[in-house]
C-alpha cells in the first residue's frame, strides 16, 4: 500500500495524523474554510509577530498570562484565550512564544496545555529558544495524540519582529513546514526549512554562536581602541556602516560544507586572499596590542586558526607566529608580537 505523503512521522517514528487536514491551515476554499491560528505568549517578540497574524484569513485566537496583554488584539478582532488547551479548541496551527523550556512544557503538555483539546493534524510551531532534545521530546509526545511540533525559533530581534522581516528556522518534515509557510510569511522575512525536528533549534544555537562571539570580540576590539586614545563611539558607527556594505561575518558563509577547500577549486583563491588580508591585519593588532599592554584572547585565536577556519590552511604569517611561540613554550596560543615583529606589508587594500 502507497504511504499517504501527508503522513509523517513524529521523533521515535510515532505516525501522526495528515498535515492541515481539509486544507484548514492553509489559505483555504469555500468548502474547506480556514481555521483561525493561535498564539501563545505575546512579550516583546510575540507581540509584534502575533499583531501581523490579524491578518490571517481565519482569524486569530490570543493568549498571554497576562490578560491586558490580549486587549490590543480583541480590540483588532482577536479572541481571547485563557489557556493552551483553549486556544487549541479552535485553532490548527498554534505558534508559542514564550521565556524557556519548561514554560514551553507547561504550554504544550501541561494539565491546561495544548494537547489537552488540540484535534489530531494540529500543528505547534515553537518559536522559543529552547534545547534542541526538548523539541525532540516534545514533538514525540505530541505526534502519540495525532498533533505535530515543529521548532521554529526567529532571529532579527525586536526590529525584525516590529518590520516583519524576521528569520525563521524550521525543524520537521517538509510537508508540515509547507503547512505553516502561508502564515509564517505573514511576519516573516524569511523562512527556512533547517531539517527534521530539532533542525530549526540546531541552527539558530549556531546562528546564535556567531552573534555572541562576534560581541566579545567587539568588546576586545574596543579595548585596544580606547587604549590607542581612539573615540570607540566612532569605531562603532564605522564597523556597522561597513559591516552593512561588507555583510559582516555571513559574507564568508557561502560554501554547503566546511571541509578543506581543494586547490582548483574557485573559492581557494577567495579564501587564501581573504586569509592574507586577515593574518597581516590581526597580526598588526596584536603588535599594537602589545605595545599597550592589552589582551587580546580573541585576536589572538583568530590569527592561529583564521586560516584553518577558512578552509585553506595557515598561512606564512601565523605559521610563523605558531613557530615562534612553541619556541617560546607558550603551549596556550601565539604571543603577542612585538613592534619589531610585526610585518611590514605594502597595503594595497585599505577598503574593505
């Protein structure tokens, strides 16, 4: 017998009940007419997003702990909820948007949660940060009464949120994210299928990584500026005027794979390009830096793995940095370099 291809599986194979039965979530026709959708959680993110959700065709159903958080959207045509399982008697595609794991716990399985009333081919969208095992759990729990969890944590922010152009990753099977896509496009800018359940959270912890790595290295950077007498409100509107033109750290994000890249291959000479520009800049900060007596752990980790990280390997630079530190014994990174030992280079790129 042929599978129904609406059929998917819940995390440990439990099957679930058909995606969006009658057409329910999406846009829908006369005979099948669209289901409101629901949201739970309206704080600084859920807010916003939920207020672009009036717009959907069905209607929308609201629910907050706090009740004056729901009179804006009755005002707008909204119903008020008092719990999950009340938002679920009505709604087919539940978004949640709340503090943490155990809040997201409570509302999907708690004793007034969601699963509680939710019909079978209901979906739950998840939006918090959570861990991505939670929504490995969670989801089969929910597939055991016919209802699918997908995780779909948003990255942009409150601006994202408020302009409606925030990211959203996915994780489930591609025919329940089609599912949401209609109502997801309404507050999002840009929505993504990240792979099975736990997928979506998978990738905005490395979305994440980046943005708080790339803070404690502007920290850093700021250090060895005020030292240096320099004004860092005006290095900070220089870093986001370029890292506007430039992308910032995305713009090297564009190969399927961080293995080493092959020599004949086109992003080779990109990359070693970019790696040269990287050691002799970081290695004329770290001069500076050591000038002034300021710490530079970052800096100092970039220059020895930039190359690496690039996918090229180290380059003469930090091979030379890398030499001179392991005669030095300094087993815990490169050393500082002195101002005699920072490279003279002819600078042929000062824009970028």
């Amino acid at each position: 017998m042929t599978e129904d291809p609406r059929m998917s599986s819940g995390a440990g194979g439990t099957p679930a009940a058909p995606v969006d039965p009658g057409g329910s979530i999406g846009p829908g026709t006369a005979e099948s007419p669209t289901a409101p959708v629901g949201f739970v959680g309206l704080g600084n993110m859920g807010a916003p997003i939920a207020k672009r959700l009036l717009a959907w065709p069905g209607g929308l159903v609201v629910c907050d702990v706090r009740p004056e958080a729901t009179e804006p959207f009755v005002a707008e045509g909204a119903t008020a909820a008092t719990t999950g399982a009340e938002v679920a008697r009505t709604a087919r595609l539940i978004s949640v948007t709340v503090l943490d794991d155990a809040q997201v716990r409570e509302v999907v399985d708690g004793p007034d949660g969601i699963l509680r009333t939710a019909a079978p081919g209901t979906v739950v969208a998840v939006h918090s940060t959570i861990s991505d095992s939670t929504a490995v759990e969670l989801a089969a729990t929910c597939a055991e009464h016919g209802v699918h969890l997908v995780d779909a944590p948003v990255s942009g922010g409150a601006p994202g949120a408020e302009s409606g152009e925030l990211a959203v990753m996915v994780g489930g099977p591609r025919e329940v994210y089609e599912a949401c896509k209609p109502a997801f496009t309404l507050w999002a800018g840009m929505p993504v299928h990240a792979g099975e359940v736990g997928a979506g959270t998978r990738m905005k912890l490395a979305r994440n990584l980046l943005h708080f790595i790339s803070f404690t290295a502007a920290a850093e950077a700021s250090r060895l500026a005020e030292a240096a007498g320099i004004d860092i409100t005006k290095l900070g509107r220089v870093v986001r005027h370029t890292d506007a033109i430039t992308g910032g750290a995305g713009a090297i994000m564009l190969r399927d794979t961080t293995a080493p890249v092959a020599p004949d291959d086109f992003w080779h000479g990109v990359f070693t390009h970019v790696r040269g520009l990287g050691e002799k800049d970081l290695t004329l900060a770290l001069g500076l830096a050591g000038r002034l007596g300021v710490e530079l752990p970052l800096g100092t980790l970039a220059l020895r793995d930039l190359g690496a990280g690039l996918g090229v390997g180290p380059g003469e630079i930090s091979l030379a940095a890398r030499e001179r530190a392991e005669s030095l014994g300094e087993a815990a990174g490169f050393g500082a370099p002195t101002h005699d030992e920072a490279p003279i280079v002819d600078d042929e790129e000062t824009h970028r």
